[in-house]
C-alpha cells in the first residue's frame, strides 16, 4: 500500500473495491455450486464516498471522511461490468516482451518517478512499449502525456536505444559444427543488440565475425585470443554498448577438451556496461 | 462490533434475499436492486488494502460516526459456468 500523508492513490481504492466484488462474486458462486444452478452477478455497482480530495502532483489522493467533516466532497463512482472483447477494443496493445527490463532499470534518472508515472498511465511501462508509443503516435503526444521536456524525452528515447549486454557465454554443446580445437562461438545475449543490419562486435578492437543476430542474442566467432577483454558492440554510429568479459580459461587443447568436456561457463557482463 | 470486509457485507445481503426453501410458492429472485448507506474505511493488512464496507449500527448517526458513503448496487441472476 502506498499512503503517504494519510492520503490514498484514489486507484488504489478502486482496486480495493474491485477486489471486493470479486471476492463476494466467489463466494457466491461457491455457496451456489453447492446446491443451485443459479447465482448472482454484480451488473452494475456505484458508491457515493464522502471524503477529502487532495491533489499531490499527478496523484489523486483521497481521504475518507471523518465525523464532523461537514465539508467534504462526494465522489461518486460508479462501475459496471463489461466483456473482454470490450477491454480489447478499448485498449492499446502495447505488448511488454518477456523479461524485459522495466523502464526504470533501463532510464535511471532520466525521467523522475513523476514522469514514469505519467508515463504509465499512458500504458506506458517498458522501453520497448515506450518506443513503439513514440512509433504509433509521436513525440509530441509522449510529451503531452508524459509532461516530459522535448529535449528530457530524447534523451531518454536514446538511452534506452542503447545497445545492453547482460551476458557472454560459449556456445559449448554444439559449437557451431567447428572443430574442437577451435575457440567456442559466443552468445551475447541482453536487449537492442541489433537495429536493421547486423551490428558490428569487436574484441579488444578486432573486428569479430557475427554469425546470428537479433535483438536480443548475438552469436560470433572469436578467434583463441579473443575469448576476453573489452566486448564492443555497435549497432548503429554512437550506439555503442562496451563491456568486460574472460573466457580465458576455454582456451585450451583440443584433446583435453575432447577427454573431459568442460562444463558451460557464463560470463557475467558488467551490468555497468555503457558506451 | 467487529468490522466485515465489504465482500461479506455483500454477500450477507444478497443471500438475505433469496426466498426461503419452503415457501409455498416457487418463487425465485432474479434480479436485487439495493441502494444503502454504508460505512466504509479501509484496513491495511501487510501490503494488501482491504475495504471494509458495513451498514450502518444505528438508525441515526452520531457526530462520532464517519460520514456515510451511499452504495448502489444491481445484482442480475446468472447461471453457473
């Protein structure tokens, strides 16, 4: 719960209620599949609430009035139940892909918790959703929403088209059908690891070949010498994601590895790691 | 008097309508319209924010009681799924 100066989100209370009615459409149904084949729905539900509104930034907050509090306001809510096929139409698809960090991971304090807020109220809750608003709709309507500056917005919008390396790993099992005695293909994995052509990844500042790109996996082919160092991967010019990794120790004979197959290290990526 | 969640109060209500089992004529309610005062406040228990929603303990109001929300409420007869 979030309360902060006696106050309470007024969507906080209508989640509350909302959790009520279903909680009383459970037990109804549960006290009629007991015995009869019929139970009541809630169709329609409005309450009068007498209480104080108050205003803190973006939030509406509200607290239930006390006795004697002769001027306080009325907010009259009402609900009523609708269809999926209605929350469907109503509703923008910006659909979060899985694992996808949260736009606070990714922006930092590039936008205040005021901002996100906004931000979320528009549907807005991870870099790629906000990304695809600023593709269906404009930067201008993000702004109008999210009372961003133009100039905070970009900057936010370029941070978060920023390359991420969240880890390296060989690519041991099946090594890509190379011989043994060659070093492992890598797997980068994180997020924006590639835009429209396939980026450019190097090693300690050698260009290494990319086997298979997406956005959020890459597979290369180092050479022995390149199993660390500093990683590089460019997606497009000055969106440059660097970070350190040692692989070091899969650098070895191939018929040591043959004998005793190594298990799979990972190398975690320094989560540090921006251009 | 302890406070009920605003689910029980519901609930109770509800269940308060329907016809006795033996009544002498087969009557059945298939719709409830209800329009009440209610004492509403909230209670916090660990992260959650639980409603609680009761009818009034008295018939007048005192100047120690919370100002009364009013609950309008329409309950449809459905069948189980």
């Amino acid at each position: 719960m979030n309360r902060r100066g006696g106050g309470l989100p007024i969507e906080q209370f209508i989640q509350a209620l909302t959790s009520q009615l279903d909680r009383a459409q459970s037990a109804m149904a549960l006290k009629a599949s007991a015995g009869l084949p019929l139970t009541f729905a809630v169709k329609d539900i409005s309450i009068d609430l007498r209480a104080h509104v108050e205003v803190e930034g973006s939030a509406v907050r509200i607290v239930p009035a006390g006795p004697g509090d002769g001027d306080a306001s009325t907010l009259h809510i009402a609900l009523t139940t609708i269809t999926r096929p209605m929350i469907e139409e109503n509703t923008l698809q910006l659909s979060a892909e899985p694992d996808e960090p949260s736009l606070k991971d990714v922006l930092g304090d590039e936008v205040s918790e005021e901002e996100q807020r906004r931000l979320e109220w528009a549907g807005v809750h991870t870099v790629s959703q906000l990304r695809e608003l600023q593709r269906r709709s404009s930067e201008d309507a993000i702004v109008r929403v999210a009372q961003l500056p133009v100039e905070r917005l970009r900057a936010a919008l370029t941070r978060a088209s920023q390359p991420f390396v969240s880890h390296v790993a060989p690519d041991l099992p099946r090594n890509g059908g190379r011989p043994l005695d060659e070093p492992p293909l890598l797997r980068i994995r994180g997020h924006n690891l590639m835009q429209e052509q396939t980026p450019q990844v190097r090693i300690q500042g050698e260009q290494i070949p990319v086997l298979k790109a997406t956005a959020k996996e890459l597979v290369i082919a180092p050479l022995a010498h390149q199993l660390g160092g500093t990683l590089e991967v460019e997606i497009a010019p000055g969106l440059v994601s660097a970070t350190e990794f040692d692989l070091t120790p899969l650098n070895r004979p191939a018929k040591r590895e043959a004998a005793a197959p190594p298990s799979e290290p990972a190398a975690p990526a320094d989560e540090g790691g921006e251009p | 008097m302890t406070r009920r969640a605003l689910w029980e109060t519901l609930v109770e209500l509800i269940e308060a309508a329907r016809p006795d089992e033996g009544a002498a004529l087969p009557l059945r309610v298939t719709s409830l319209y209800l329009d009440v005062p209610l004492e509403v406040a909230l209670h916090a228990a660990g992260d959650e924010l639980e409603l609680l929603g009761n009818l009034p303990r008295w018939r007048w109001t005192t100047a120690f009681d919370n100002r009364q929300a009013r609950l309008q409420i329409d309950f449809r007869e459905r069948g189980l799924t």
